[in-house]
C-alpha cells in the first residue's frame, strides 16, 4: 500500500547542513510502534538514523535537535533513549512541549547536520 504524496521531503540539503523533518514513532509498515515511550523513542531515531544515512551523514554530524513531546512527564524517558544515540560534545537542543502531533504521537524529533 502507498503512502499519500505529502508537500515534504525527508530531508533537505542545503550548503552543507542536513535538516531532517520531523519523525515520529512509525514502523516499515507504517503504523504508529505500539509500546512504551522508550521503545517509541528507539523507532524515532532508528527512522533519524534511516534518513541521515541517506543524507550522507551520522548522528555524529548532527549539530542541534529539537524534540516535540504531548506530556513533560515523557520528558525522562525520551531523554534517557535520546541520549543513548550521542556522544559529547553533544548537539544543541530543545524540548518543547505541543498540544498534540500528527496521527496522535506522543513524541517527535527533527535534527539538523553538519556535512563539513
């Protein structure tokens, strides 16, 4: 089954930076990964790590992230998960907490990297 054509593209190159859209928790089959905050967290950034890779980049690259969450009290959890994918230095980030994201997740990240 396809997906609907959507007006983004995973990621855009531009003078040397890598900027990914946002990922949630979706699985190959397109579905929202049932579990716990942390396995969802793992399946965001094994999609981030899909996309850089594409991008001709690593996590190693990435220089600032911005995490969306529905709920703070996610916030030690997807931290935790988060953090497991870095190393220091380690990028410059924000948490910001939304209403709500798209197909009703719980947590999205987007990442920008550095190609030079």
């Amino acid at each position: 089954m396809g997906h609907p054509k959507l007006p983004f593209s995973p990621s855009v190159t531009k003078d040397n930076f890598v900027f990914t859209s946002g990922q949630v928790y979706l699985t190959p089959e397109g579905k929202l990964l049932e579990g716990s905050i942390k396995e969802q967290t793992h399946q965001v950034m094994k999609n981030l790590k899909g996309v850089l890779e594409k991008a001709g980049v690593t996590f190693a690259d990435v220089v600032k992230t911005t995490i969306y969450v529905t709920d703070m009290s996610l916030y030690g959890d997807v931290n935790e998960i988060y953090g497991s994918y870095f190393s220091e230095p380690y990028p410059a980030r924000e948490t910001v907490c939304v209403k709500e994201l798209p197909m009703g997740a719980k947590i999205e990240i987007s990442l920008i990297a550095s190609k030079g």
